[in-house]
C-alpha cells in the first residue's frame, strides 16, 4: 500500500519556483534555438522570401546539396570506453595558423542583404570565438571594414578571378595589405549556376520593390526597416549591382580561366594559396604538383553544378592519396558539430559554415552568429566526449562509417574513372 499525506507548503513551494522571465526578446528568441535546423525556422519568419531563398536554395533540382546534407546524416560513429575525457582539446593548426575550432565561416555573397549587419557581425563573432572569417569577393562589407571589425582575428578573402583582371589583382593587392593570411582561389563557378529559387522570385541586386515583395514584407516590416535606414550596400569589386545574381556572376566571371591565372596569383599573393572547389582526386593530385597550400573539396553549396560529386565522400580517398602533402578543407551540407567531427576523422584538417552562419544572422545579427558558433561548438564537444577522444588529432578514419545509400550502378565505371586518375 502507498502512504499518502497532506502535501506540506514547504514542499508546495519548492516545486513553485518559476524561471525569470527574459524580457530581451532578440535573447529568448536565440536561446529558444537548440540547432542549426531551429535557427533556420527562425531565420525563416525574420526575413523576406527572396533573401531567404537565396541562402537556403541551390542549383535547379537541389540534389546536390540534398545529398550532402544526406551524407553526415549516413554516418555511424564507433566510440572507444574507459578514457577520460572530462576535459578536451578542440584546437587545430591550419594553413599557417591556429584555430581554437575545427570549423571557420565560408565566404558568401550579398550578406548585408540577409541581415544588415552582414559580415561585420560575422568577422567579430569568429574573432571572439578564435576561429577564422572569409570574405568573399561579392561580399557586402570591405575588405577594410571587415579587418576593423575582426583586428585581431584571422581574416581570410575568397577570390574570383573576374573577366577584368585588374579588378582581381587589386582585391589581392589590398586583401594582403589589410594583413589577411589565406586566399580562397575559387575554381568552380566559369558561369553562373542555374538557381531557380531566385529566378522565381525575382531576387535582384538590390532588392526591387514589387506587389509580391510588397506582400512578403507586411509581416517583416524590421528587415526593411533595417534595410532602408541603413548605409547603401557596398560591394567587394562590383561597381554596379542591378540584375539579378545570375546576371551579375555571369557578366564578373571569366570561363577562360586556367592555371597559367593560378600561377599569376601564387606570384602575387605572400599569405597561404587554398583552391575552393575541388571535386576529383585528379584535381586534387594535379594541384599538390601545382604547390598549393591546400584544397577544400566544395561544390559550392550545390549551387552550382546539380549532381556534383558529394565532397563528404570524396574526401576519404582525397585524404588518402593527398593528405600528407596539402592541408584539405571541406564545406557543403555541414549542419552540426558532429558533422565537423566526422570530416576530420576521415582527414579533413578544417571546414567550412556557410548557410549554418547565415541562419544565425538572419535570426538575430551578430548576437545570431554567437548563437551558431555555440551550438556546433556544443555538439562537437560532446561528439567528442561521447566518441571518448580528447582531442581532434585523436581522431581517425576508424572511428566512422559511411553509411552509403548512393553507389555507381555499374561498378566497373568507378574503377575506370580510378584507373584513369592513376
């Protein structure tokens, strides 16, 4: 039998202990956010469609950025026992430099236009978390600017080499000038990738007001706010911005462009060499002969090539065969701290945040940005943790499994391809 007994208000009142309030609604809204997937859902009903979708979408079907989402998601950890780890490590070394995370914040473009804030709010918030920004050449805030706001941080520039190279030249001039240690010679964007999004929203440089626009805003009236009442957006290299982002990347970039530019460059640049774009381990083998400094496998966010290779399972075999002679970086599909863990197992020595950054941004600026760094920070700790590693050299491809859903139909073709990168 159970004995019962008039609850005493002691007790009572114990139980009645109610949370303090967060009256900073900008904090409770962050706080509320427990993942990358939650900032996105906030970043969603914070700004226009059109912006959004810009951030969120990819090249015409999408697959390619499905597929590498999928990717860490087909991953089985095999965690050891009995180690301490009540403390880790999560620092790296990587490209000249250190990183007090295993992750950095990838370039993007006509970021002031998904939070007004743009990269100012990113530089400062990897600074005060010790861990790398990348401008990129479309991005919104200078050069200059973007040095002011991360001074002792470090700063990295993504380049496009654009039909007028002059204008490429001088981005690296004033790159190195600003004292930004790493360039990102993107290599895979010739011409414009088909985003569909954009073009069925009528997503232009800048933003051009329509009935639908209109409409989409009635319930976001802070983003124009914000917009309107903010300095003009200002541009990396483009002296003109009008058309749509289609329009800009084809009229910039040059399909011409070969490795007799990549020799230019490496003349030019005095900081560390990184090709962005990488997609073949005959790329790869190819520019390791080429001297650089290291490669990140991207494809681009899958805002580029549909169908493109998945860099996540390119990597073990890249890692492999190059590792040892050029430091790898990836990007594309990276959503959470055990993603970022799961790459450096297989031999990725950094990686990259683009949309995981941006939907913090859109969600609450700078503050938005900290709230992205905490969350991977959190879950790769604690990937960490439960793997019991205590630190990321500890790592290796023993501790994961690709799980695959995709594999050639034909599996001979897959040797071929291998035979011919031999």
């Amino acid at each position: 039998m159970v004995t019962r007994q008039v609850p005493r208000p002691a007790e009572l009142l114990e139980l009645m202990r109610f949370k303090k309030p967060e009256l900073d609604l900008r904090k409770r809204r962050l706080e509320s956010a427990l993942t990358i997937e939650d900032l996105a859902r906030i970043a969603r009903r914070r700004t226009p469609r059109a912006a959004f979708d810009y951030t969120e979408g990819a090249a015409e079907g999408e697959l390619s950025l499905a597929r590498a989402r999928q990717a860490f998601q087909d991953v089985e950890f095999h965690p050891a026992i009995l180690r301490d780890v009540s403390s880790v490590d999560t620092s790296c070394q990587i490209w000249g430099g250190s990183s007090a995370l295993p992750f950095g914040i990838a370039p993007t473009g006509f970021t002031r236009l998904m939070q007004t804030e743009g990269e100012s709010a990113g530089a400062s918030a990897a600074g005060a978390a010790g861990i790398p920004f990348t401008l990129s050449t479309l991005g919104t805030t200078s050069i200059e600017d973007v040095q002011a706001a991360n001074p002792g941080g470090r700063n990295w520039f993504q380049l496009y080499v654009m039909r007028q190279r002059e204008i490429s030249y001088g981005l690296v001039e004033r790159a190195a000038a600003a004292g930004f240690d790493t360039l990102f010679f993107t290599v895979d964007t010739p011409v414009a990738g088909a985003r569909l999004r954009d073009k069925r929203n009528g997503f232009s440089i800048p933003p051009q007001l329509t009935l639908g626009t209109i409409l989409n805003a009635i319930p976001r009236p802070w983003w124009w706010y914000d917009f309107l009442t903010t300095p003009k957006l200002e541009f990396a290299s483009l002296s003109t911005t009008g058309g749509t982002v289609g329009d800009l990347l084809n009229a910039a970039m040059d399909p011409s462009i070969n490795y007799d530019d990549l020799a230019i460059i490496r003349s030019m640049w005095p900081g560390k060499l990184v090709i962005k774009g990488v997609q073949t381990l005959e790329d790869a083998r190819t520019l390791v002969d080429h001297g650089v400094d290291g490669i990140v496998l991207s494809n681009h966010g899958g805002r580029q090539l549909d169908r493109a290779p998945i860099p996540f399972h390119l990597l073990p075999t890249v890692a492999r065969e190059v590792g040892q002679h050029t430091e790898i970086g990836i990007d594309t599909g990276i959503m959470n701290g055990a993603d970022i863990i799961a790459a450096y197992a297989l031999g990725a020595k950094f990686t990259l945040i683009g949309r995981a950054y941006l939907y913090g941004l859109m969600a609450g600026g700078r503050a938005g940005v900290d709230r992205t760094i905490h969350i991977l920070t959190d879950q790769l700790i604690r990937t960490m943790k439960l793997l019991q590693v205590r630190s990321l050299a500890e790592l290796g491809p023993h501790h994961v499994t690709q799980l695959t859903r995709l594999h050639p139909l034909h599996p001979e073709a897959a040797a071929v391809r291998e035979d011919a990168d031999t």
